[in-house]
C-alpha cells in the first residue's frame, strides 16, 4: 500500500478521535442488576437467573481534556476577505493545557452475551466488539505557530502520539460466592482477542532548533519517528477478510470481587483487561530517523551576490528526514487496564450510597473519583446517580436507569457519566452514554 494511504488512514483516526485509552463507566458500574455492569467488575450479580443479549447493546464515549467545541467555534471569524478562519493565538491564549492532553474515542458493543446462574456459580459468554482511538497533543505546537522559535530555542513535538485499536473479544466468564449469606464473591473473565486494526505509535521525538544571532539563525531538525500498524492493508482492500481476520491473536483476564462486611458496609474492587494482542497479520512498522541543518547564507555574500540558496536541494534535504522506511514487522500492543475501587454504605434497605476510585494508564496514570447513589425498587427498577471528577472536567452529572418488565421479559437500561453533556454537548468535555436491552429470565 502507497505510503500516501497510511498518512490518510492515520490522519482519519485522529480526526474520529478529536471529538485516556480506556473508558470508564462509573454510573454503569452502581447498576449491578444489569449484566452490562460485569464489563466493569466480573463479580457483579444480577438477581436474574438468566440475560441474554443479542445485537442490543452498545457503549460510546468521548473526551477531549484540554478544550471544548464551543471553545473552537468561539474562535473563528470571517477575515476581510469574508473567509472563516481559526484565530489560532485566542484560541491558545484561552487554554490551560498541561502538556499531557489528549482527544479519545471510543465504542464497544455487545454481539451475543449470556450469563446464567447455577447455585452459588455464574457463568456467562460474550462476544464484544471494542474500537478505541486516541490522540496525544501538546502545547508546543500552537507556540510555534503563534510565537514562531526564538533563537537558541528547541522546540519539542514528541508529544503527538497517535494510538487507534479495533478488535474483538470472546470472553467466558464466572463468578462463585463464599462464606455465609454469600458475604464474598470472586469473579474473573478469561478472554480470547481477536485483533483486527492498530496503530501505534511506539515513539515520536521530533525536535526544531534555532541557532543563535553568530549562527545566522541556522534551523536544526531531529526526527526519530516509529509507527507500527496492522489491519490497514486489508482495511483498504478486503473489508470482508478485515472483518473476519482472526491471525492478530491475543488473550486478556478481568478480575473482580465484592465483599459485605456488615449489613451496611460492603466493598468491591476489580481489574479489567489485563492482557496484550500479537500482531501479525498485515502488520508494518514505519520509522524515520535523520537530522538536518540549514545554515541560511554568508554575510559576506550577501550584499554583493545576494541569496544563493540552492531551493531545490533544500527541499529534498528536509523530505529524506520524514521519509518513512517500511518493513514488515510483528510487534504487541497491551490491553487499557482499569482499576475500580468502590465502597458501599446501606442508607436504607434498598437505597446505597458508594464512592469510587478509578484509575487507567496511557503514558502517565488518569484517575478518576464518582461520589453515587442507587435505588432499588424490588426486582424491576434499578436507578443510580452520580457526581465524579475526571479528565480534569469537574461537572460531570450522571445517571442511570434500568426497567425489567418481568421474570421472563424484557430489561431496557441507559447510563452515562455527564447527563449535561448530553444536554449540551459543544461545552461538555467528557461525554459517554450506554445503552441497550437484554432479555431476562
């Protein structure tokens, strides 16, 4: 595949992606009555014997921790020629960037699941599809724009990694509880990876320095640049072998438990997608690595024969340090790991009051904190609401609902994280929604 059509497929993730690797659920994870919520802990329960789901249930989740669209669209205005244009420089002066923001997209749903219970056993099967991209940005970048390089400066752009996954899962899952009134729980899920697309960013240093007044304001470019992707190929070509590829194979765990100290008090905490993806179907890796220097033109010259710069030359000097070297290369991706740690407080028979702890990583550790509150109504009604703080967006509302119509029907179910994003999405900054139905029994 032309070079040109790996730019394009990479330039198109990190536009879906523009709207933390991994995607956290925290008003999801109060509904335990809803089999969706084991994607958070594995030893979650629901009072029903058995769910299945089948094609009807799905997640989506966007973030952007350093601006909003609102913010963007506040800052383009017609130039005297009537055209629209970013004002790039009050669009930067009305930031609070911190060098590790990040844009994320993400989208997971659920083919087939099933779980059922078997005494003080629960197994279930599912078969989930994930898509998850993310875009790291810096600063630097609208400095340079604005401000251009001061002499004796280096800027750094190393900090624009592109990372995008696509790959599906086929997991089996249990759960036992132990101990009387079933006090402890301990559940785990075993699961098979299918990878189907990636890019990964393994590194990016590009740097840009200017030399002093006596260097003429000589410009030096570094570049030490290596990108690894799989899936794109086939992408382009064969939708249909893309889809069905099942030679990026990998294996992950999720591991979970709840304990209930006393009749108010209880605990739960959980690990999700410990694991890794070997890919080697379609799988490439593009590098470059080189250093340039334009040592601009002689002062004595100058005045007499004026600029002699070889135009041409120049050009082709700076393209060979960006030109990428393909190679066929197998190579692994980890898993976005996440840690839930919750408490639980009975304020009532069926009212609970929780705090939770979330964490992830993606180059340094993004954590989270949700304060919420559910209610049962007998086995037919669950509701939950929640306040967190999290990608540095501190007005995050959530809630969720779910209805079951019956022993042997229909549960519907919603959740998201910012309930005012929803309502306003152009000032929200972090925005997720799930829902669905399964049938229960």
């Amino acid at each position: 595949m032309k070079k040109k059509y790996v730019f394009i497929f990479i330039l198109g993730i990190t536009l879906i992606t523009s709207p933390g690797f991994a995607q956290q659920e925290l008003t999801l994870h109060l509904l335990n009555n809803v089999y969706q919520s084991t994607h958070t802990n594995p030893a979650f329960r629901s009072q029903n014997s058995i769910n299945v789901t089948i094609f009807s249930s799905a997640h989506l989740s966007l973030k952007n921790s350093g601006f909003t669209y609102n913010q963007l669209a506040a800052n383009i205005a017609e130039d005297e020629t009537g055209q629209r244009i970013l004002d790039l420089e009050q669009l930067y002066n009305g930031l609070d960037l911190n060098g590790r923001d990040y844009f994320h997209f993400s989208a997971n749903v659920d083919l087939f699941a099933l779980s059922f219970k078997a005494g003080k056993n629960r197994f279930s099967l599912n078969v989930t599809e994930h898509i998850q991209g993310r875009q790291r940005y810096d600063a630097s970048i609208f400095q340079f724009a604005i401000e251009g390089n001061e002499p004796g400066q280096t800027l750094q752009f190393g900090n624009f990694e592109t990372d995008a996954i696509h790959y599906r899962e086929v997991g089996l899952g249990f759960n036992r509880s132990f101990l009387e009134e079933s006090k402890l729980v301990m559940g785990t899920r075993l699961k098979a990876l299918f990878g189907l697309g990636n890019i990964q960013t393994q590194y990016a240093d590009v740097s840009l320095t200017t030399g002093t007044e006596q260097e003429l304001y000589a410009l030096t470019t570094n570049a030490n640049i290596r990108v690894n992707t799989s899936g794109t190929t086939l992408a382009e070509e064969d939708q249909e072998a893309y889809i069905y590829n099942m030679q990026n194979t990998g294996f992950g765990i999720d591991l979970g438990g709840t304990y209930k100290l006393n009749n108010q008090l209880s605990f739960s905490a959980s690990v999700i997608n410990l694991g890794m993806i070997t890919w080697k179907e379609d799988a490439k890796s593009y590098s470059s690595e080189g250093t340039f220097t334009f040592t601009g033109v002689e002062n004595d010259n100058l005045l007499t024969e004026g600029f002699d710069i070889d135009i041409e030359q120049l050009t082709d000097s700076i393209a060979d340090i960006f030109e990428l070297e393909e190679e066929n290369a197998r190579y692994s991706t980890g898993l976005p790991t996440q840690v839930y740690l919750t408490g639980n407080y009975q304020l009532a028979s069926r009212t609970t009051a929780s705090a939770t702890l979330y964490s992830d990583f993606y180059q340094t550790f993004r954590r989270g904190f949700a304060l919420g509150i559910r209610q049962n109504v007998g086995r037919w009604l669950q509701a939950a609401a929640t306040y967190s703080v999290q990608n540095r967006s501190f007005n995050n509302l959530g809630a969720g609902l779910s209805i079951t119509t019956g022993p042997g029907g229909i549960q519907l179910y919603f959740s998201t994280d910012n309930v005012l994003a929803l309502a306003n999405v152009g000032n929200a900054r972090v925005a997720n929604m799930r829902a669905g139905f399964n049938f229960v029994f």
